[in-house]
C-alpha cells in the first residue's frame, strides 16, 4: 500500500519496519537511516495504522 503512493526506493530505505499492536490497531513504522553520524533525515518516515478487527487503513502518512 505504500509503495504506489510513496515509491519503492522510498518505502525499501525505510525497512526493517517496526510494527506494534495496541487498541485493537496495528502500527507500521518505517526506520530512518540516516546517511553519516550527526546527519538529519529528510523527509521523514511512513507510518501507517491498520484495523486490527477490519484490516482498513485508518491512517496512512509519511512525515517528519
């Protein structure tokens, strides 16, 4: 889901995901790596919360 909105070289940077469950809602996350010590990641991460009991995407973003 996140790949035709955000790209694949986008998304792929972001992995390993964490992923987390609490209330009954998944949480993906993607991981920022960040290029040198000291270094700011542009940009952001995605994160994307998911209906445990339904499996609809209740929220999707992609943020600092």
């Amino acid at each position: 889901m996140l790949v035709p909105v955000y790209g694949k070289e986008t998304v792929e940077g972001e992995s390993p995901f964490k992923v987390s469950l609490a209330r009954d809602v998944w949480t993906v996350e993607g991981v920022p790596h960040l290029g040198s010590p000291g270094s700011f990641c542009i940009g952001g991460t995605a994160l994307v919360r998911i209906s445990k009991k339904t499996g609809a995407i209740l929220r999707m973003t992609h943020g600092l």
